[in-house]
C-alpha cells in the first residue's frame, strides 16, 4: 500500500504509467536474469567436484 501511495504522487497520466511499468517489468527481469547467473555460477564448482 505504501508503494502505491507513493507512486500515486508521481504518476499522474496514462503515458507515465505506461512508462513506469515497463521500467518495473525490465528491473524484475535483470533481477530474474541476474539471479540465474549468480545460481549457476555458485553451484558449478559443486557439481565439478561430484
């Protein structure tokens, strides 16, 4: 709700919302891709040693 609220005060049209999601939408999607990397790398040097 505090999210919201927050960007009830600096959204105030239809392009900006527009604007505002597809920025959220490319962060989770670094977040997504970021976080497969960092898993992968991780995880490599366990499965070379079995």
């Amino acid at each position: 709700m505090v999210l919201v609220n927050g960007y009830k005060k600096i959204i105030k049209s239809r392009r900006q919302s527009l604007l505002a999601t597809f920025a959220l939408g490319v962060v989770v999607f670094i977040d997504d891709y970021l976080n497969c990397l960092a898993v992968s790398t991780s995880v490599k040097k366990t499965h070379r040693r079995l």
